[in-house]
C-alpha cells in the first residue's frame, strides 16, 4: 500500500467511523441513563432517512427537510416513551427487548405502507456537491468531509452538554443513583422522556445524514443495527466516550480488512469485538 | 412428581395426547403435518434456549450458531449417498456440537449480561460467515441431502423418516424427551445449584461451588439440543442453508422463549405454537402481516408480566 | 389491505361448487397460481414489480384462459432461504397449486427446488439466476422465464474486449449470484486475451463502498466490472461517481445495476454500460404497450422484474390455450410450455432443453434515466446448462 492510498484509507475509515458514532451514541446514551435497551434504534435510522427523502421530495430544501425530519423524530421519541417504554422500566430487561422487537416490525410495516419497497435516493445538496481531487483518479466528496465535521461537533456537544449543563448533571445523578435524584424533587419521568427522544433523534439524525450517500432501503436499520451494537458494546455500554472511541476503531478495522485481509473482512469486527471482550468483559471504558 | 405446578400438568395433559392423535385428523394433508413438525422442532430449540436463557440466566444472541452447526456437521461427516443411522449419528453430532460448546462456552462465560449476548452474536456471527462465505459448504446458495438416515434399533426400525407422519412422531418424542429432560434436570441436585447461582452467584459460591463449571455445563447441555433440533430441521427437507445460523433465527428463538415465559420450559412450546401460529395465519392473511404481529407482539408483553406461561399460571393456579 | 381479490375469487368459487356440484368440470375450478416472493424487505421492490407483471399479464390474457380464472396465493418468503421449503410444500400439499411463482433469491430458489424437483406442480422461476436450476438440478416440471446467473455477464467479456480493455477489476457481493456473474465475464474475457487484475467480493449486504473504491483507483485498471443489484447498486453507482471514479474508469456491469433504481441513482447512473436479456427503449410493439400500460396501472416505470413476471404471465396463458383449458396433464402441460414462444417485452424467446430462456443479450446505456439500447451483444443466446440431462 503507498503513502497516498494508506492515507485516503485512514480518512474513509475515519469518516465511517464517525457516521457509526453518531448512530450509536443515541443507543449508549438511552442504555447508560434509562438501563433500556432499544432495538428499535435502528429502525429510527431509517425512519429519518426516510423522512429526508419524503420532504426533499416535496420542499427541495436539503437543510429544511433535516430540521424537519428531526423535529419529527424527537416527537416519535417521546410518543413512544409515554406510551410504551415508561410501562416497562420495572421489568424484566428482556421485556424491553421483545417490546423494541415488536416495534421493529411496526416502523418495517409502515415504511412498507408509507413508501414501498422501491430504492430511493437523495441528491446530495447542491451547497457540498463539490469534490476535492486526490490523486489523478480520486476525488473525495465535500458532503462527506461535511458529515465528518458535523459528527465531531455534535460529539463536542454532547460532551459538553453531559460534563457542564444542568440537564448533563441530572444525566449522570440518574444514571448513578435514581432513588437519590427521584428524593432531590427531580421529576426522573421528564428527564426520561428528554434523553429517550434525544436518543431516538440521533439515530434519525444519522440517518439524515447518510441519506445523500446511501441507499433508503426497507431494512437498512437492521443491518446498522448489529453493527451499532458492536461498536457500543466495545466501548462499554453507556459509555459515550467509549462509543466515540470505539467507532473509530470499528471504522478503521472495518476499512483496512476490506483491503488487506478481504478473506476476512466479513468476520473482522466480531473478531475484534470478541477479542477486546476476552481482555475486558466490560469493554473498553465501563463505567 | 415430575411437575410441580398444576398448570404445567394441564398444559402436559392437553398438549401431548393431542398432538398424539392430530395426524389422524390431518390424515389427507401432508402439509399441516409437516408444518407442525417444523414448529415442534423449533419448540425444541427455543426449549434449549429457554433452560439457558431463563433458568441459568445466560443471555444468548448465538443459540441458531448450534442450530445450523447441526445440520453442517450432519452433511459434513455422513457419506452423500449412504443411508446412515439415525441414532449413531444423532449421538455424533450432539457431542460435536457439544465439544465446540465447550470451547466456545469457556470463552464467553467469561462475560456477562449484554456483554454476553453481543460475545456470542459475534462467534455465530463468524460462524455464518464462515459458512456463507464458502463455497464448500454450497455458500448462500446452501446444500442438499439427497439422503435420509435410517433408524433402527437392533434391527427394528419404527419411523421412515421419508413419511412425513413418522417424522412427526420422531419430533413430537424428542419434544417430550427433551421436556422431561429439561424437568428431571431442573429437579436434580445439578438443577438446584443451577437455580441457585441464577438467584445469587455471590452467595453460591460462598457455598464452595464453582459456578463457571455449572454454567459451562449447562452451556454445553443447551447447545448439543439446539444442534439436535437443527438436526431434525435440515432432515425435514434435506436443506441446509446458512440463513440458518442468521443472527434473526437467534432473535426469533429469543422472542418466542421470552413470549411463552422464561424459564418454564414448558413455555418455550406454547411460545412457538403462539408464534408461528400468528405467523401462518397473519401472512396468508395480509401482505402487510409485519404490522399485526408487530402489534400482538406489543400487545402481549403489556398484558403478561412473564409470557404467556406467566399468564396462564395466574389463572389456574390455587393462590396459596 | 386484505387480500380481497383471492378471498372473493376463492369464496366466489365456493359458492359455484356448492350450487354446481353435479356438474362441475376440471374447467371450472379456477387455476392456482401460488406465488413466493419477498414483499418485504431488501428484496421487497422485486417481488412488488414481479407479481404486478404477472397479474398484468394474466389479466390481459384473460380471454385466452377458456372461461377458467385465476385464484392467487401469495406468500411472502421474507427472503429467507431456511423457509423456502416449508412455503413450497405449502403451496403443494396445501392449497394444491396449479403453478408455483418464485423466487426472486437464489438461496430461496434452492430450498424450493428440494421440495418442488420432479412433483406434479409446474414451478417457475421468475428471477432467481441460480446456475444449477437449469444446470446440474434441472427437472421436466421446473422452468425459468429470466435468466442464468450465466446468461447477462457472458457476452460483457467480449464487449469489454471489443473496446479494448485489458485490465478489468471484478466486484460483487460474496453470494451466489454475484460470484456466478463474474465468474461468466471472466470466462469470455480471458478466454479473449483480457487479465481480471483483481477480484473483490465484498460480504454481503454491506454497503461500505468506500474502502474498495479508494483501492480500485489506486490500481487504475483499464474498466471495472461488477455485479450489484437493488439498494446496493443505487449505492454503489453512486458513490463511483461521488469518489470521481466515473469518467475516469469506465463501469460495466450486469445489467441488474441499472434495474429499478435509476430514479434512485440520479446522474450518477448516466453513462454506465451494462448487458441484459432487456432495455427500457427496445423497438418493438410488445414493449412499447406494456411500459405504457404498466406505467398506467402501476403509476411507475416497469424495469426487468416486471418484465420477467410478465413473461410468466404470458407463458401460462399460452399453455392453458394451448391445451383448451384444460392443465390437468401434467405431460401435456410440459410440453406446451416448452413449445411456448413468449411473445416478450424484451423480444420473442424460447425455452431451451434446460427450460431456460433463450434469448438476446443487449448492451445498453443509461440515457436520461433509461437503459437504452447500443446493440446486440449476444443474440439468442442458450445457457451451457452444464451438469443437466434433459
């Protein structure tokens, strides 16, 4: 491999790895605060590349159809917490796991229903359509380059908001102590609702932003889904520095396997995942 | 007494006598024969599921690893066009599927809860892979039987696996088997220390037991079953298909032990009747059959607090 | 939502055999036509647009069919290889199909044929390329109205030769399909003097393209040829024309990569050549009427699985006029399909020994979001059907 190929290699690892991060925090943020672990998180990747496609289609505005589509996501976030989760937070934890089954077929129904089973695309907006030059072949897209940065920026907010803001406090009083919290006069039931809709927001976020450079397929969320497990699970479930970490190594590992070791690459990220295990049954950053 | 509460003698007396005499209602459709076959053979592995998942607490996301492996290990080791024993061979592959359980079993009991679940998604995983990936083993495209094994014993010989009603009883006397398995295991001293470390581990081993021994054990134990009914699954038809080890065949399993009510075995039986059931009857009802098993689904584990198990027992047991 | 059209029509022949019971005839039983498609999920576009072809077809052909009609069974197989069997037998043993649809997947295709190899039932394959249904695995009652996995990537060999590449990159999903089509390109071009300087299959159903394309440019080859269909094609054209690569490296393809997602893929489609038993702008007055009508019913473009499910149609309609209505002979039933020539979209074919289309091979250009033809590539075009023995 030259300089030049190892270099852009690192770069598409370390985007893809970004893009996971953004899709997973939302899954170890809602499992580190709540103890919920949502397999429909997945299913909300899709659904907000699905409602970028629908309102691009109808309002040509790229930027408009993404605040939208957020907005959207954030209400189906606490639409679902009012009504389904919040009824299971005293049971079993696998409960949880054949609620979030059932809704992963209900969001898959209704995609089917809503917008069929054709392949859909989204152009990317016309303001990053550019490419930069590479090498004499290869361009690398400025949207691309765009979403990379917007996930670093919304990995600062977030670390911001959880280490400095009021409601960061709350977050981590929750999740070390809701008895104690519940005693200081904080309503958990609202700070629950909050950090679920945000969850379910950044997997529609994500999906919103993988939409111009992917395929808006039935099932896309399941695929990521697994994928988004790995990467939260070697970084130590809960753990948002951890997610962070552990995406970009899932992203690196993932983009150089397919290269040097293609023989392998369909199995490397369970390999490495069950290594990191082996050596720390925890993950990388448990708390 | 084999079973000590009054539902699971209900549930044990209503199910087997009927699923006795159900081919002699069904004597003119093959079909319905074979499709309860297949939902018995799953109940088999959602049993074996079941007993880890609820009883020893293990979570698994890999069991269909074993259940595939059944079938693989089935064409890989028989010769193509040799009619085999059906005995001999069921012993062959319960203690390979056992000897890689043990292996594998030791690694990953080293973690726990969802730590454990993703660990054992990721050597089925790479178990699919490997299997999918190859093109010895037929790739995606899988492999055919062409043929079935025989299954005498001594010479006398009670089911041609080629009848489909003779494979049904193969499969309704495993399904009684195992459940009688599972409760006289329950029951032993081994089931005991077993119960024990699921309600406190700390506490069992202050009482001198190695509890790593008694889980990789019943590790072992599960994965053999779940390998027997895949087994059984790829003898139906004589197909083998990677899709087999498919981490959804897992989730499957997992929501079917989870719907029928953890841990109580029999559960693992009305879940996948319960299942499949709605799955049949939904899909030949309406295209879009996801949504209203995705909405029953929801329905249930609002309704029942531990399946559906859980829910009969509150109605039919005497409040002591 | 509920299948109103087959329970009416299964209800409406209930009641015909209630109140004709002493005279009813083999012709007035409705002929079954049990279909196994995916109708969701990855594969679900595929099977949408197979069936709509078909019940198109039918429905056009009505008055060829005696005074019988047509009841439908339809199940989804979700795709999943492991229940194919259980779904076959079914539509068997069940509800005693007349024909048996599907599938779309090859691993689906396998399980199917376990059950369906040598019975009673007439199964047709409408899309599945799985090399060995009319290969090592043929059998009288099984036909196929698409292709061979074979069939479309052979003849890009030599038009890849013709224009003088040298150097190809091959890539595909590591699946059946994939790996059976580029094995068939590599056949023709290097059997013509052309190098496969590299072979990349990428696990499936990924859709990191990234990676594989950074490589791709870093050798440079002269073309790269590849197999992808459905989402994974819109990605993927997609993103060779994000990464810079198009225009620079010319992209083959079978023609699946242009299938169903040109509205998906936008410009970045534009250009691509691709090989296929079919093109949108084929000239001819079959196709000119079933785009426009399907367009009509179904308020969208038709693409190769509509065709293909159409093609079905026709082929049923044509046995059961052939044989006045009356399919009970199973013999008789075969050979009037073999006879068939299926007045298709995609130009007039007949089946081989195999039971596989034989039929052109065009080379096509995406234009303004339709394959247009360039030429023929491989006209009347026969699979080896290596390993069969009909």
């Amino acid at each position: 491999m030259t300089t030049s190929l190892f270099l852009v290699q690192l770069i598409n690892g370390l985007q893809y790895g970004l893009l996971l991060f953004l899709i997973a925090s939302g899954l170890t943020l809602v499992f580190g605060v709540m103890g919920i672990l949502n397999l429909a998180h997945g299913s909300m990747y899709m659904v907000g590349a699905y409602l970028v496609w629908y309102f691009v289609e109808h309002t040509g505005s790229f930027g408009l159809s993404a605040l939208i589509s957020a907005v959207i996501a954030l209400l189906i976030g606490i639409l679902m917490e009012r009504t389904l989760i919040r009824q299971l937070y005293r049971r079993n934890h696998l409960d949880q796991v054949l609620l979030t089954i059932g809704m992963i077929f209900v969001f898959n129904a209704l995609q089917g229903l809503l917008w069929g089973n054709d392949p859909l695309g989204v152009a990317v907006p016309a303001a990053l359509s550019s490419a930069i030059p590479v090498t004499d072949v290869l361009e690398y897209p400025v949207y691309r380059i765009f979403v990379a940065l917007l996930c670093v920026g919304i990995a600062a907010v977030m670390y911001f908001m959880i280490n400095k803001t009021r409601l960061g406090m709350l977050i981590r009083a929750g999740e070390s102590n809701r008895e104690m919290v519940e005693c200081l006069g904080i309503d958990i039931r609202k700070l629950y609702t909050i950090v679920f809709a945000i969850g379910v927001m950044l997997a529609a976020v994500a999906g919103v932003a993988a939409a111009p450079m992917s395929s808006i397929v039935p099932g896309m969320g399941e695929h990521i889904l697994i994928t988004c497990f790995v990467v939260v699970v070697i970084g130590g479930m809960g753990s948002i520095k951890g997610a962070f970490i552990a995406a970009l190594l899932v992203g690196l590992v993932d983009t150089f396997a397919s290269v040097l070791v293609p023989q392998l690459s369909s199995m490397m990220i369970y390999i490495l995942m069950a290594f990191i295990l082996l050596i720390k049954p925890q993950g990388l950053f448990s708390s | 007494m084999l079973f000590n509460k009054r539902t699971e003698r209900i549930f044990f007396w209503v199910f087997f006598p009927l699923a006795l005499l159900m081919p002699l209602f069904l004597a003119d459709n093959t079909f319905f024969v074979s499709k309860l076959t297949s939902i018995m053979i799953f109940a088999l592995f959602v049993m074996s599921l079941d007993y880890l998942v609820g009883r020893c607490g293990l979570i698994t996301l890999g069991h269909a690893m074993f259940y595939g492996l059944g079938g693989y290990l089935f064409w890989m080791i028989a010769p193509e066009y040799e009619a085999v024993n059906f005995w001999v061979y069921t012993f062959y592959i319960c203690m390979i599927a056992a000897g890689v359980a043990l292996i594998i079993g030791f690694l990953v009991l080293r973690t726990s809860g969802i730590y454990m679940i993703m660990i054992t998604l990721a050597f089925a995983q790479m178990a699919f892979y490997f299997f999918s990936d190859s093109i010895d083993f037929g790739g995606t495209d899988g492999l055919f039987i062409y043929v079935k094994p025989e299954t005498s014993i001594f010479g006398l010989s009670f089911f041609d696996l080629d009848n489909p009603t003779h494979f049904y009883y193969l499969c309704l006397l495993s399904l009684f088997n195992t459940l009688v398995f599972f409760r006289v295991l329950i029951r032993s001293r081994f089931g005991r220390v077993v119960d024990a470390i699921h309600e406190n581990p700390g506490r069992t081993t202050a009482l001198g037991y190695n509890i790593f021994v008694f889980r990789l054990m019943s590790y072992v134990i599960a994965s053999a079953l779940g390998a027997y009914a895949g087994y059984l699954f790829t003898l139906q038809y004589g197909f083998v298909n990677p899709s087999m080890l498919a981490w959804t065949t897992s989730g499957s399993a997992l929501v079917m032990s989870i719907l029928g009510g953890m841990g109580s075995i029999y559960g693992a039986i009305l879940g996948t009747f319960v299942y499949e059931g709605l799955h049949y009857v939904l899909e030949h009802l309406t295209e879009h059959w996801m949504l209203f098993m995705g909405a029953l689904i929801i329905t249930m584990v609002m309704v029942f607090k531990n399946g559906i198990a859980g829910y009969l027992e509150k109605l039919l047991e005497k409040r002591a | 939502m509920f299948k109103s059209h087959s329970l009416r029509t299964a209800v409406v022949a209930g009641l015909a055999t209630l109140t004709l019971s002493t005279s009813v005839t083999a012709n007035n039983e409705p002929i079954k036509v049990g279909m196994m498609l995916p109708f969701s999920g990855v594969y679900g576009a595929l099977g949408d647009a197979t069936r709509n072809g078909l019940k198109m077809a039918l429905q056009e052909q009505m008055s060829k069919l005696h005074g019988r009609k047509i009841e439908y069974i339809e199940i989804d197989t979700e795709a999943r290889p492991e229940r194919a069997p259980e779904i076959a037998s079914s539509l068997l043993n069940n509800s005693e199909a007349d024909f048996i649809i599907g599938p779309v997947h090859s691993g689906v295709a396998m399980g199917m044929l376990k059950v369906l190899r040598g019975k009673d039932t007439v199964m047709i394959v409408p899309n599945a390329g799985a090399g060995p249904v009319t290969g090592p695995l043929c059998s009288p009652n099984v036909f196929r109205t698409s292709f061979s996995s074979w069939q479309p990537s052979y003849p890009m060999g030599n038009v890849a030769l013709d224009k003088g590449y040298k150097k190809v990159v091959t890539m595909s999903w590591n699946y059946g399909m994939g790996k059976e089509s580029l094995d068939a390109f590599e056949e023709s071009f290097t059997a013509g003097g052309g190098e496969i300087v590299k072979k990349i299959l990428v696990p499936f159903p990924k859709t990191e393209f990234q990676a594989y394309l950074s490589e791709i440019a870093s050798i440079n080859p002269d073309a790269v040829f590849v197999f992808f269909a459905g989402g994974g094609a819109v990605k993927f054209v997609k993103d060779y024309d994000a990464l810079g690569l198009k225009g620079k490296i010319p992209l083959l393809g079978s023609g699946f990569l242009t299938e169903g997602t040109l509205e998906a893929q936008g410009s970045a489609a534009e250009g691509v050549l691709t090989t296929l038993h079919y093109a949108d702008s084929l000239d001819n007055e079959q196709n000119t009427r079933f785009r426009s009508s399907y367009k009509q019913q179904f308020g969208k473009a038709s693409d190769i699985y509509a065709v293909q499910g159409y093609d079905t149609g026709l082929m049923i309609a044509s046995a059961v006029n052939q044989l006045g209505g009356n399919i009970s002979d199973q013999k008789a039933l075969i050979k009037a399909l073999e006879s068939t020539t299926v007045r298709s979209p995609r130009g007039d074919f007949t089946f081989s020994p195999a039971h596989n289309p034989v039929q052109n091979v065009y080379l096509r250009t995406v234009e303004n979001g339709e394959n247009r033809v360039v030429e023929i590539a491989a006209p009347a075009l026969a699979d080896p059907a290596r390993g069969c023995k009909l």
